[in-house]
C-alpha cells in the first residue's frame, strides 16, 4: 500500500515545462498523490510570463488550473529552493549544465535528455526494468566534487530504448540471457519534440533515419539490462551485460503517427533448445516490476500487456491503455532466421518520457533516497 503524502506533499519543479515532455509532466504532476508542483522552467524567451501566454498547449486535456497563471522561471536553482526534485524535459543541447548547477545546488534531477545517460556514474534507469541500478547514487554523491548530500542526478532512456527493453528484461528474467536481438522501429512524429519534423516531410511519407537514435538504441540497451559490479575496493560499475555478449542491431524510421512508438523485434535465446511462442507469452504476462510491487503509483499493474489479436497492437488504440504507463506486445510467433519474433508498442511521451521519470522519483522517494 502507497503511503499516504497528503498535506506534507514533496515540491516539485519541471524544467523544459513548456515542450512536449514538459506538457506531460505537468499532466501528470497536477494530481500527484506524492508531488506538488511548485515552479516551472523553460528558455529565456519563456521566462518572466504565465505559462499559460506561452506554452503551446498540444494535450487533449486543458492546461491544469494550477499552473495556468505560473510564472516561467530561467532554469537557475536559485529559483527552484524551494523544491526537493526537478523533472528535466530540457532540449538536449542545454541540458548538461542546466541539469549539473542543479545537482551541484542538492536538488534530486530526474532527467529525459541524453547528456548524462553515458555518465559512468549516473544510473540510466527504466523503472519497469532496471530500479537495481539506484545503488549506484551513494557513489555518484561521494565522487563528486565537492561531495553531494542530497543532490542526483537519474535518467531514463530514449524512447525507442524503453519500449523494446521491457519485454526483453522480461524474457532474460524467464529464459536467461538473450543473445542477438534485431529490431526495427516505427517512430511516432512526438517523438522529435515540437514543432518537430515539417508536416511536408512526414506526411503520405515514412523517414528511413533518426539522428543518433540506432546508436542509443543498441548501447543504452545494454546499460539498463546488464548489472553493476563492485571491486575489491567497493567502487561499482556498470558490466554493460559484458558476462554474456548481446549484440543488437537497430533501424530506426520515423512514420507520421502522432503518438506511439511500434517496434518490430526478433531475439535468439542463449538457452538451446530456446522457449516456444506460448511460453515467451507467458513470461511476458507474469513479468511484475519493483516499482509496482513498491506501492509506486504511476506504476502500471500489467508491465507487459499480451494481446492475443493479430492486428494489435496499434499506436492509435492502444497507446492510453493504463495511461500509457506499459508496454503492448503482439504477434509472438517463431522467427525463422532468429528464434522468437513479435511487436511491441510503448507511449514515446508518458513511458518513453515523462511516465518513466515521475515512476523513478515515486521509487526514489519510497527508497529514501530523496531527502
Ligand atoms: N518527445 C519525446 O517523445 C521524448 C522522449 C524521450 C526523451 N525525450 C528528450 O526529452 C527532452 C525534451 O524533449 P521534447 O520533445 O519535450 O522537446 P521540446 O518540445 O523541443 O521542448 C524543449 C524544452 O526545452 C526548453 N529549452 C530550450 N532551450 C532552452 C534553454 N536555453 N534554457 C532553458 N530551457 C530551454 C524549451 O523551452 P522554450 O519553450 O522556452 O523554448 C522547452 O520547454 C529532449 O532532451 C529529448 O531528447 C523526448
């Protein structure tokens, strides 16, 4: 049972409130049961106005109240003292030292930009997956100069990385390690922000390359399912699934669906003789998470959400089931060049964003390791 915040909630702000990740952590913050949002920043041509005069507003639900008549703040710290955490939906090209003059000022930062994901320090955490890798915080503090009593900072990973690693830490979870992985991506036109990519260029049309978004893909992966080692000195580092070699390879395509991402994966077990179609469904069904089992609320009660449809699943359908906290998979079935194939789809704004921050500040906050 999720303990109850009510009256003493944790002040929160949201840096980049203005972009799309931002839209959606505001979303979803509104009615927290353990966070209240507090302060919102964004770029200096923001800054200083209501948020309400300068956001563009693209949620299917009105501005939340509490926030329409906010003042934008510049991304200083000074500004946010108040605050415990901050969420960072910073473009990536600010991200760094916006996202580093908070830690340093003993804010917790739970951010969505690519800076620190490589950090040999800073976890890169998918909360459906990888919460393990929080017992890296304590060094991340110590190391850093001068030593950090409160101050963090937390990733989660890029969109495409978080939907296909769910089901894969599902299947490593049953069956043991997974060997080779070939993946291919249907990426939602949200995910490049907003305005994001002109409507003559994606419209009637599908784009064959995403920037960088291969790369991440096929090393971020191995961060988040590989594990953390200890010396004989005590200093941990990430093993970088290093025990038993994964090697993925990615093609990332943008097509013109708003929201949700589909990827279409195929994956060789080490184990010989590997798993069936029906018992790859199984695991899929009987993966939990630790967020979940921990009371976090953002949490979704089906991690991984089996359908049985052979259409399914689709962006446009499924892309809200559970508030687009999980994963859908469908057409598990044998791969002939592989061992087993199928397609998941995953929300690139709540659980390839936003969703996955706020679930990692819940664990965070329950664990003890916000102050
Ligand atoms: N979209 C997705 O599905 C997704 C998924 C996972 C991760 N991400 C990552 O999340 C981050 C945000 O993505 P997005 O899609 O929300 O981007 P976006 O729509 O372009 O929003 C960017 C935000 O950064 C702010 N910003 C820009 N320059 C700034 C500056 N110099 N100082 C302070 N704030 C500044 C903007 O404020 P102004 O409005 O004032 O310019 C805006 O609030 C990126 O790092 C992205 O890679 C995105």
């Amino acid at each position: 049972m999720a303990p109850n915040f009510e009256g003493k909630k944790v002040k929160v702000g949201v840096l980049g409130a203005t972009g799309t990740v931002g839209q959606r952590f505001i979303v979803l913050l509104s009615e927290h049961p353990f966070f209240v949002l507090h302060a919102l920043g964004a770029s200096q041509r923001s800054a200083g106005k209501a948020y309400s005069k300068v956001v563009a507003w693209k949620q299917v639900r009105a501005i939340p109240h509490v926030v329409r008549d906010m003042v934008i703040q510049e991304c200083k710290p000074e500004h946010f003292s108040e605050c415990s955490v901050v969420f960072s939906g910073l473009d990536a090209d600010v991200a760094g030292n916006i996202e580093a003059a908070f830690r340093e000022a003993e804010l917790a930062v739970f951010s969505n930009a690519k800076n620190f994901r490589r950090d040999p320090h800073v976890p890169l955490i998918v909360p459906l997956v990888n919460t393990s890798h929080y017992s890296i915080i304590q060094q991340q503090q110590q190391l850093h100069s001068p030593p950090l009593k409160k101050g963090f900072i937390v990733t989660n990973a890029n969109c495409s990385t978080t939907g296909f690693v769910v089901p894969l830490a599902a299947l490593e979870k049953a069956f043991g390690p997974i060997e080779s992985c070939m993946i291919t991506t249907m990426q939602a036109i949200s995910g490049a922000g907003y305005p994001g990519i002109p409507s003559l260029d994606i419209l009637d049309n599908v784009v064959p390359y995403i920037s960088g978004e291969e790369e991440k893909m096929e090393w971020e992966t191995l961060k988040i399912l590989g594990g953390i080692s200890t010396e004989d000195d005590g200093k941990k580092s990430f093993d970088m699934h290093s025990k038993q070699p994964l090697r993925i390879s990615a093609s990332c395509n943008r097509v013109p669906v708003l929201e949700g991402h589909t990827e279409c994966v195929s994956v060789r077990f080490a184990k010989r003789p590997p798993p069936s179609p029906q018992q790859v469904r199984e695991a899929f069904q009987a993966y939990t998470s630790d967020a979940y089992a921990m009371g976090c609320p953002s949490a979704p009660r089906h991690t991984v959400y089996v359908h049985e449809e052979p259409d399914r699943p689709q962006p446009r359908l499924d892309r809200d089931f559970q508030l687009g906290a999980g994963v859908c998979v469908g057409r598990v079935r044998e791969c002939r060049v592989l061992d087993i194939k199928f397609v998941v789809m995953a929300n690139n704004v709540a659980i390839g964003a936003a969703t996955s921050s706020i679930i990692n500040a819940e664990f965070a906050l329950l664990k003890g390791y916000v102050a």
